[in-house]
C-alpha cells in the first residue's frame, strides 16, 4: 500500500440517530492520501449514511468530519460547496440528466465552477470520456446508452475538476462481471496512476478486494472490523466471514422479528386489515 501519512479524511466519533435508532455509533477512522478505501456491509448497515456525512450532505448527531483538515459538520453550504470543488462523486445511479447529452453532463460542473471558454471545456470533455472508454459518445443522450456507460459518464464527470479524491457508492452495482471488471480497472488507474484517494461503498466482495488498499465492515451501527485485503480476508471474525462468502447461515441473521430486531426501534406494528381502508379501489 504506496499511501503517506497525510490524512486527507479525518472521522471521529462519527453519531447519526433517527430517533432512538443509532444508525452510526461512535464511528472512527482516518483515510490517507493515495489509498483506495472500501466501506462494506449489508443493506441497512449505514454505509450510505456514513457516505453522505463524509460529503457534507447530512450533519452528525454528534462527533466530527474532516476533509483536507477542514471540519465540515459545522459549514454552511456555501463553505461547503468550496471544499465540494476537491472531490468528485459517483453515484449509484450515475445520475445523469437525461436531458442533456453525455457532453453536457460531463461539462456541467466545468461550465458552473470555472470561467473556462467552451472550447477548452469541449477539450477536457473529450479527455475524460476517453479516459473512461467512450471516445466519440458526446452527443448521446443517457437513454441511448447501457448502465454500464453511464456509470463511465458519471465517471467522467465526477472527475471533470480533477479531484484530489473520489468517492464511489456502489460503482458495480447492476453490472455484469465484464463490466464491473472495467469499472474497477478504471478506479485502479486513476488511485495508482494519478495518485488519487478513493473511497468506495460496496456490497460486491470480488470488485472490493479487487481495489481496496484498506477495507471497514459496518454492522450494529460501528466498525465490525477495519484492515488491509489479506487482514479482512483472514479475519476471525465470524460476521466477516459469512458476509465476504455470502454464506445464509451465520451471526447475520436473515429473518428477524420485530421483538428481535432492536436496531429497528421506530418501525411500529400495524395490523395490515387495520390499513385497507387507505387502499383505493376502482368501481366499475
């Protein structure tokens, strides 16, 4: 791992609740600069959550987030925008706009952030798909493209800026293995070849250990266990192993009571006769 000491990510004691429900408790670490770290975990284990404090798009119910040295739970938007201008952002969806073509989304954040001339946008536009594969596609529209490319347009444009640091939620997700392969060699070049830091949210065990320098499992709202591939792989912890193997028989459990499933305290029974009068039916 070719990482330094620089922490460009700084999490402490990191609390989100949803009522009496702690969805992130006490959650810490640091991420250095060059390293490529995975966030995994099942569905519902605050992974997402975790990713939205980071961005500065949630606010902690307690505890501190850094990035580049800047605390930015107490920033306003417009100071946050700022810090924003150092990241890129993949989204799960990639989360284009279908009404502008591939070109436009990937220019949108150079025409809304810099006073560059259209020609020298068009310049770094045509760059950027051709680092992710998809020279000549600038006049597409999103709908006239696989999911698989637009995962590679909202690549393109989460690096539109040249960050210093990407963050990925589920980048493989809905793809084929083909697919998900070029993904990830994609997010290896830019970490190795640009020394980029990457933080990636995924539930896919092949792409994570694939990528990952460093890798932390979320489970009961804390840090199950944090390492590097080879330390999560051998780990001894039970929950890691059922998760990293997709097993069904482990600590996870896969079918829960609302008496059992204490995480989710706000959910309240409701008998299901007692809501058919808020269905709607058609009379003929």
């Amino acid at each position: 791992m070719s990482v330094n000491g620089d922490s460009i990510i700084e999490v402490d004691q990191l609390v989100r609740r949803f009522g009496d429900r702690a969805v992130l408790d006490g959650i810490a670490f640091n991420v250095h600069r060059g390293e490529t770290l995975v966030i995994m975990g099942g569905s519902g284990c605050g992974k997402s959550t975790l990713l939205r404090h980071m961005i500065g798009s949630m606010k902690p119910t307690a505890g501190s987030v850094k990035l580049f040295g800047e605390e930015i739970t107490g920033m306003k938007e417009r100071e946050i925008e700022r810090v924003r201008l150092r990241f890129g952002m993949l989204f799960q969806s990639g989360a284009l706009l279908a009404s502008l073509t591939v070109g436009e989304n990937v220019a949108l954040p150079l025409f809304q952030h810099t006073k560059k001339s259209p020609d020298e946008i068009e310049q770094i536009v045509k760059r950027k798909l051709e680092m992710v594969g998809l020279t000549g596609f600038e006049d597409l529209k999103p709908d006239e493209i696989s999911g698989g490319m637009k995962k590679r347009v909202g690549l393109a444009r989460a690096l539109a800026l040249d960050p210093e640091l990407l963050f990925s939620d589920e980048p493989t997700s809905g793809l084929d293995p083909i697919m998900t392969a070029v993904v990830d060699e994609l997010t290896l070049k830019l970490t190795k070849g640009s020394h980029m830091t990457a933080v990636v949210v995924s539930h896919d065990m092949t792409s994570a250990f694939r990528i990952a320098t460093r890798m932390i499992m979320l489970g009961h709202g804390s840090i199950v266990a944090e390492g590097t591939p080879d330390e999560i792989r051998n780990s001894l912890n039970p929950e890691v192993q059922q998760f990293i193997h997709g097993r069904a028989d482990g600590p996870i459990p896969l079918n829960l009571s609302q008496e059992e499933h204490k995480d989710h305290q706000l959910v309240r029974p409701r008998p299901f006769l007692g809501g058919r009068f808020r269905f709607h039916h058609k009379h003929s």
